[in-house]
C-alpha cells in the first residue's frame, strides 16, 4: 500500500501497521506473508514540521479471510456441531446458520431441504410433523465462493396414517372361502412397538402372525383361513411404543355370503370373437367363389338342328334331337335357331312365329309330331295303308 501526501517542505510518511514491515520504496507499506485472520486496521501518518510540527493521518480497514469457509449452524440460539437434532411432533424448531466474517461479506445464507428452497436467512418450524423429518441444507454466498454444511433432524411421532389397502374405508367384506384378510398399513417413529388386536374388548384370534418391520410404515395383517359369520363385528387395534401413548384404531369386518371368486373368461371370449371373424371370411369367401363360377359359366340352351333333316322314301321327316339335351328336370331353353323344312313335301304348310319357330299344319294327310320336353323330335306324315290301318313315322 502506497501512502502519500502534498508539501513544502516535503511530506513524510510513516506507516503503523504491525505485524508488518514498511516496505522497501518510500511512502509504502508491504504486509507480506498475510496468517491473520479477521479485521484489522493500518495507518498512515503524514507531516514536514511546519507550522509546529503538525502531522496528520489516514486509517484503512483490513479483512482478512481464509480461503475454505465452513458455515455452522445454530439450533434454538445454540451452536452446535451435531449432525443430528430429534424433535417430538408438535415441538417448535429453529435453525440459523453462519459463517465468519458474514456481516463485512453481505454473505446470502439459504436453507434448503430435499433439494427445495425453505427459508432465506433463518429456518423456524412452530410445530414440527412428520413430513418435516429429514435432511436440511445451509448454502452460503459472497465474493469469496460459495459454502454449504447440513444437520438431519428425526421426527418422533405416535401411530398414524392408517389405512386398510384391501377395503373401502374401514370396513373388511369378507366370504365364506378362505382364507380372507384385512391389510392394515400405518406409520410411527421410533418404530420399535406392539399391536393387539381385539373385538368387542376381547383379544380376537389372527391367522397371520404379525412381525413389526424395521422401517417406519408398518404392515398389520388379519387373516381368516376359514371366515365364518362369527367372525363379523368390530375391531380394534392398539399400538403402543415406548415414546408415546397408545393409539387406538378401529374397523370393522362383515362375513357375507360364499365369495365365490369369478373365473377368467378372457381365453373363452377371445376364442369366441375369433371362431365368429373366421366364420364370417369363410361364408364371404364361398360368395364370392359362387358369384365368379356362375358369372363365367355359359348358359346352356338346347338348340334346334338346323339344317339337319332326314327325307324317308315314306314321306316323313325326322329331326335329329340336340346332343347335349339333358335329361335332368331343369328347364330347357330353347335355341333361337328356325328348323329347315325345306324337305317337307307340298301337303304340309310351315309358318314360322316371331322367335323363329315353326309351326306346321297338314294339308293334306295330317301330320302328327311327337313332343320331347318341348322339343319336336318327329314329324311325319299320316297316311292309310294298304291294310286301311293309320300310322305315322
């Protein structure tokens, strides 16, 4: 550090800062090797003998810090270096935290807990529950870096948060087919207890036999191998540990009709829908195979022959029948072809109609045709024979 001052004569300087040395250049002061810690103070005095030897002077303030700062905490306006603190429920907590030289700093303190801000400055609880257990962080901040320290405070409390996990509020609803049970969780601290189940003020027989665990939810279990009627009424069950008075906590169970527990019907109704999905693609599949065969399959018909007749040296014509007739009772259509008669004699007149069949009409001697499913097979020529008997070819 430098001191100096203007005048004439010229100024002297003389520098008051013990444990130090003034430095080797004029007017200086050199603090070499600094191990103090805390707030000191150094002077300078100047002066040059005039006017009576008058002198005056300039003070200036040092802090001195280390460079690894740990913060420490206060508990009730108590320093402590516990790293535990247990406090009964309802107790009021208060927790502060330092570190040197926090004032001449403008050092930011913050207290934070599972990760979340709390508190800036001080922490004060008024009534401690058991959600305040756990673990709480002092962070520090100022110009010379950032400092943390922790205290883990465990909350002592009684037998609470019961619930049954297997039922609807408090009430068990059991069958006749056992084995049947209520599952009854709770929480406590310090977990060392006992638990005695009872009904209508007498201790009430339990199937399961109940261990307390090691952690502070518990799990109470009453089992009924084989329920009976008997067994509905009201329950208690008391827990007592050695910190707090018992608590007492109340249910009930109802034995109703055999509980019958329903069968899984998934495999039978995913069967089910399947064989359905697969019935419905075989019924369209043979649809459709029976709407392609009968789009592409010829209608049959049973055409005249045309053009193919026989004259007989008697006088008669036979037509040749179709050679795909059928001899089934389906319906046989009839072929648009006209027939020749072109060979039949002069006597017979053929008249053809719209569609092109013919009719035929003797003039002379009658002709007579035979019938074949609608079809003319024969036409010939009545005439008288020699015996003066009638026939017809």
């Amino acid at each position: 550090m430098n001191c100096s001052a203007d005048g004439n004569p010229a100024v002297t300087c003389n520098w008051s800062c013990p444990p130090t040395n003034c430095g080797s250049l004029p007017n200086t002061c050199e603090i070499n090797n600094v191990k103090v810690t805390g707030s000191t103070t150094i002077t300078c005095t100047v002066g040059n003998g005039v006017c009576g030897g008058g002198t005056t002077s300039i003070t200036q303030h040092i802090t001195v810090v280390s460079k690894t700062r740990v913060p420490y905490i206060v508990v009730d306006g108590t320093t402590t270096t516990a790293s535990t603190i247990t406090r009964n429920k309802t107790e009021s907590l208060s927790l502060a935290c330092g570190i040197q030289n926090q004032n001449e700093m403008n050092t930011k303190i913050v207290w934070k807990k599972d990760g979340f801000v709390r508190s800036i400055g001080s922490l004060y609880i008024p009534s401690v529950a058991s959600s305040d257990d756990g673990l709480y962080v002092c962070e520090t901040s100022d110009a010379f870096g950032n400092f943390s320290t922790s205290v883990s405070l465990t909350v002592l409390y009684p037998a609470e948060q019961f619930q049954i996990t297997n039922a609807i509020g408090n009430q068990c609803e059991w069958g006749t087919v056992g084995p049947q049970y209520c599952n009854i969780t709770f929480s406590l601290n310090p977990v060392t207890h006992s638990a005695i189940l009872k009904k209508n003020g007498l201790i009430a027989d339990n199937d399961f036999k109940y261990k307390p665990q090691s952690t502070n939810i518990q799990n109470y279990v009453f089992m009924k191998n084989q329920p009976t009627q008997n067994d509905t009424g009201s329950y208690t069950l008391t827990v007592t540990s050695s910190t707090f008075t018992p608590v007492i906590f109340s249910f009930t169970v109802l034995v109703s009709n055999p509980f019958v527990v329903p069968k899984d019907n998934t495999a039978t109704i995913v069967g089910a829908v399947l064989g359905s999905i697969i019935s419905i693609l075989l019924i369209i599949i043979a649809f459709l195979v029976v709407k392609l065969y009968r789009k592409k399959k010829p209608e049959t018909s049973h055409p005249r022959s045309e053009g193919n007749t026989n004259t007989a040296a008697d006088d008669y014509v036979e037509l040749n029948q179709p050679t795909n007739r059928s001899h089934t009772s389906q319906p046989v259509v009839r072929s648009q072809q006209s027939t020749n008669y072109e060979n039949l004699k002069n006597n017979v007149n053929v008249t053809r109609d719209e569609q092109g069949y013919a009719d035929i009409q003797g003039v002379g001697p009658s002709v007579a045709t035979t019938l074949n499913d609608g079809y003319e097979t024969f036409i010939g020529r009545k005439y008288e024979n020699t015996a003066g008997q009638s026939s017809s070819k």
